[in-house]
C-alpha cells in the first residue's frame, strides 16, 4: 500500500520540475538566414546583407502563373551599423520575424572590406554568437561587393547561398583550383605566424542590377551567373593577392587538398594533346634545418588516368607511358614552385611551413619565429619531388586515332 501511494505521489509531483517546451521557437515566428554579407561603407559602418528564406517560394516553387505575379524564394534585407551586432538588430526593425542564424551556410566578406580592414573582427564577432557556427563556409567576394553575390538569383538552385555552396565544393572534387574554407579554418590559418592563409574566392559575372531580377533566372542562359573564382591570399587577416588557375592548383597540391583534377600535357607538337585524370594524390610536406638556414621539402606521388589523346598513338608501349608520366611531373613540379614564388613575392606564409620548421626543429624555430615572414620565408629553399603514375587507359589501350590514320 506504503508502495502505490509513493509512486502515485511521484507520478503528481514529477511534472512540476519538468520544463516543458520552454525555449521553443515557431517557424512562422523565424527568419531564417540563409547567408550573411559583409561590407564598409564610405563612412566607414559595417554593412550587413541578409538573404533570408521564403519557405512558401522553396517549397512550392514561384507564386502565380504570370512573370508578374511571381515572387522569389528570397528577401534581401540590409542595414548598416558601427558593428555586426548593431547592424544585425537595426536589420530586425526592418523584419517581422526574428532573425534565426542557425541554418546560416554562407558568410561573404567584399573584396574591399577584406583588403582595408581584414577578416578578423567579423570572424570574432561570429565566433561569440551562440546561434552561428563556425562551420560555415566562408568566401570572399572577387572584384566584387559581398551585397551584390548575395542579391544575386540562381537558376537550378533556388536558394543562392546552396548555389555558391555546392559549387565550391564540385569544383574542389573535380577541378582543383578552388577551395571550400570554413570560418573554423580561417581561425587556424589567422593563428599561424603573421596571419597568413587562404579563403575561397567567388565572383558575380555580368550585371549586378539584372542578377537581382527575376528575369535572370527564367533565360534558358542566364545573363548574369555566380562562379567560383581563385583563391583569395591573405596576411595579418587582410586580403593581399589572388591565386588563380595553375598557381591556385599549386596551392592546393602543397596543403594536400587535391581531391580529383585534369592536367594537358604537350604530345608530338601538338599543345595540350593528352590529357591525364588524376584520381587520388598524397602530398607531405616536411622540413628540417640545412647549413643553419631552414629548409622544406615537398613530395607529391599521383595516380590517375588517361582520359583523352588528340594524337595517334599506342599507349601499350611502356616508353610512352614513361615519358607522359614525366611530363605529369614536370607540370605538376611547376605548378607547385609558382604558388610557392608567389607566396614568396607577397612575404607571406599560406601554407604553414612554419608549423612544419616547428614540429621538427622547436629550438631552431625559437630564434626564426620573428622575422619568418619577412626574412626567411622569402629565401627559404623549398625541394619539389613529383611521382605521377599511369594507371588505367580508359577503355581502350590503343588509341582510336590509330585506327582511323591506319586506314
């Protein structure tokens, strides 16, 4: 009995100290930020851009049946403030909804903001928000204003901020001469000697009026597009160069980061005749002390496939494929000692050679550390090795062209 009332006692008493759904949020009463741009006007006020989510748009596609009844899936919201806080509220009196950065994805820094003032003040405003992760993705805005990629309408892609997102990471699986960096990964770039690292570079290609129109999203050939474009190169948290094409692809060989590329290499006087799929690749990078001076060593070995010749020629023969597989080295080679010379051009360290003189050598780095950048870094000897392998043919061995010249 002594039993049955103690559990019908805790049975009462028990919801009392349960909290229930109190910090529950109502999606009608959300603005999801799908995005976040980041500018500096003239008079020198953080410029916030908010693309926010019409739920009703994404889901059911465009509202109406005439072009001009349609609505988009977003709303661009902007306002100014002297930091993201203030602008992120002086933006919430322009909404009926509260501003939910939970489901934030993209974070656009303009080129000019990057070069003058840097990326770190944002990073750190972003970092102490409960609501925002450092997960996200972030990119700079190439020749361009963080505003206008934002405003930007996307066709395929409802939503532009999934557009800039699922392009850098394609074309980092399948091109190689980008990146995808998180606001995680430029933290720990920041925190390296003098600031120095990379972040994604995207560009708005055509007029920036028209690809805010609805008219830019229903031509079978958009005027108005959103690539991804170079890697922005930044020292002490400011934008000081762009990488571009074969120099971008160096970059991203040396921080081991090539997931899948394409390399042309010359064949019989022909330019660009063969052209080599490199499928999995490993780069190490190590360093030691040489004659009192620092020194770094980088080894890339590559393996992949031959995916075109414009030639004849029979690829059977092993002597072929050596000397192809040279000429993968000795592109690969140059492309890595070009984003090494430009590095050294801008006295900047983007690829973290001094963490790799520390880990080895903590006492000679101990007397290197202060002037790394400006003097060492600039002179430092760095040896490329390059093994590249060939190891399919695509479907056929001897070449189709052959075939066709033997007739």
């Amino acid at each position: 009995m002594v039993r049955k009332k103690t559990l019908c006692f805790l049975i009462i008493i028990i919801p009392f100290f349960l909290n229930g759904c109190w910090s529950k949020k109502e999606l009608t009463d959300l603005a999801i930020v799908a995005a976040m741009g980041v500018d500096k006007t003239e008079e020198g006020k953080y410029s916030m851009t908010l693309q926010i989510i019409n739920p009703g748009n994404v889901a059911g596609g465009m509202r109406g049946g005439g072009v001009g009844s349609q609505s988009p899936p977003v709303t661009i919201y902007k306002a100014t403030g002297d930091n993201l806080v203030e602008a992120s509220r002086r933006a919430s009196s322009k909404i009926s909804r509260r501003l939910y950065y939970a489901h934030a994805n993209l974070v656009v820094v303009g080129e000019g903001l990057a070069r003058e003032e840097g990326v770190a003040t944002i990073i750190d405003a972003i970092d102490r928000d409960h609501e925002f992760r450092i997960t996200t993705t972030m990119v700079i805005a190439n020749h361009s204003t963080a505003e206008d990629l934002l405003r930007a309408l996307t066709p395929v892609d409802k939503i532009p901020a999934n557009k800039v997102l699922k392009t850098l990471e394609f074309s980092e699986q399948k091109w190689g001469q980008t990146l995808k960096t998180s606001i995680q990964d430029v933290m720990k770039g920041l925190q390296s000697s003098d600031g120095a690292t990379v972040v994604s570079g995207f560009r708005l290609m055509g007029d920036p009026k028209h690809a805010s129109q609805l008219d830019n999203i229903q031509e079978s050939e958009p005027e108005s597009t959103l690539e991804a474009s170079g890697i922005a190169l930044l020292k002490k948290g400011k934008l000081v160069d762009w990488s571009y094409g074969k120099t971008a692809r160096g970059t991203v060989w040396i921080l081991d980061k090539i997931k899948a590329t394409d390399i042309n290499i010359d064949w019989k006087g022909k330019k660009d005749a063969v052209a080599y799929q490199a499928d999995r690749q490993k780069t190490n990078v190590s360093g030691k002390m040489k004659d009192g001076k620092p020194h770094i060593t980088i080894h890339t070995s590559v393996e992949g496939t031959i995916g075109g010749i414009d030639v004849a020629e029979d690829i059977t023969n092993e002597k072929v494929i050596s000397e192809m597989e040279k000429k993968v080295q000795k592109e690969i080679k140059s492309e890595i000692e070009k984003a090494v010379q430009q590095a050294k051009t801008n006295q900047a360290d983007f690829f973290g050679f001094d963490g790799v003189i520390r880990r080895s050598r903590p006492d000679d780095w101990e007397k290197l550390k202060a002037m790394w950048n400006e003097v060492y870094f600039p002179e430092l000897q760095v040896d490329v090795t390059v093994e590249a392998y060939i190891r399919r043919a695509g479907l056929r061995n001897k070449s189709f062209l052959s075939s066709l010249e033997g007739e």
